[in-house]
C-alpha cells in the first residue's frame, strides 16, 4: 500500500510540473510579438528576389526563395493561352523551372517589382495575395504561401493567375 501511495504521489507531481511546462511554453508562444511591418517587408523582399531570379534565370538564386517539401505545390492558370499547369512537390516544381530555363534560356524583362501586397501572418507562415503587370504576359493575380524557415520566408505554394492584356477591368 505505501509503494502504491509513493507511486500516485510521484505521478501526480510529474502530471503537474508536465502541466506547467505547457503552460509556459504556452504563454511564451502567444507573448511573442510579431512585427506585421518588419515580416511584411522580409515577404516582400523574398517575393521580389525569386522574381528576379527567375526572370534573369538564375536557378541557384530561384531555388534559395522555395521550401523544399514534398507537399509544396505549383500552379499557372493562363486565361489568354488557355493552358493550366500544376506541379506538386520540390522535385517536380524544381524540374518544371530548370527545364523552362533550359528552353529559355534568355532572360525575360522584370515586371515592376512588388511593393504592395496582402499578408496574413499565421505564426511562422503567411499568405499573402498581389496583382502583379508582367511585360510579357499582362496582369496577373498571384497568391503565396510562404513559410519561415530558419529565420527566413520562403515559398510553400504558388498559384498564378494569367488574365493578359485586358483593356476594361477593375482591380
């Protein structure tokens, strides 16, 4: 009976110091405070460098912007081509953009760079929506979801929408 009474005192004591760890780890979560500002701009930043590394076609630079999961998923949707695209997992999105460069190899002219865009910051991720006039293409309207990874956003999702030259359209 008093081993019985030691083991319930003892698994009670280690049932509520495991307690107080979640709670404190807990509160240190939702204490953070989050710069909106300062991740916004870090976004922006990571945003507008994959851009350019793509449009320069600069692989090395481009895949340093992308998480590299099986999960990460790609998608074009172009309205004046009629084409859809879809890639699913770094190996294949990876092998979509190296084989693109491989076909284009000259680099394309940059968009204006973003300097507006919506975020959502959900801890260490963000979605975050634009519209965005590409030279070549028209408008398009691109959604992202970015991860923080090692203190640094990065590109989990993509889906880009192709809407060309339209003449009468309201943002």
């Amino acid at each position: 009976m008093k081993k019985l009474m030691v083991f319930t005192f003892t698994a009670l004591l280690f049932a509520m110091s495991c307690e107080e760890v979640k709670k404190s780890g807990t509160e240190e979560i939702v204490n953070q405070k989050i710069d909106v500002k300062q991740e916004k701009e870090a976004i922006l930043e990571t945003l507008n460098n994959e851009t350019k590394a793509a449009f320069r076609r600069d692989y090395e630079a481009w895949k340093e912007k992308w998480v590299h999961d099986p999960n990460i998923t790609k998608t074009y949707i172009d309205f004046p081509e009629n084409t859809f695209s879809e890639s699913v997992g770094w190996n294949e999105i990876s092998q979509f953009v190296k084989t693109f460069i491989e076909e284009h190899p000259e680099p394309e002219p940059l968009p204006k760079l973003l300097d507006k865009i919506n975020v959502r910051l959900y801890g260490n991720g963000a979605w975050v929506t634009y519209i965005q006039q590409d030279s070549l293409r028209g408008r398009k309207r691109e959604t992202r979801l970015m991860e923080k990874v090692n203190g640094e956003w990065k590109i989990a999702g993509m889906q880009t929408t192709i809407y060309g030259f339209e003449t009468n359209e309201t943002e």
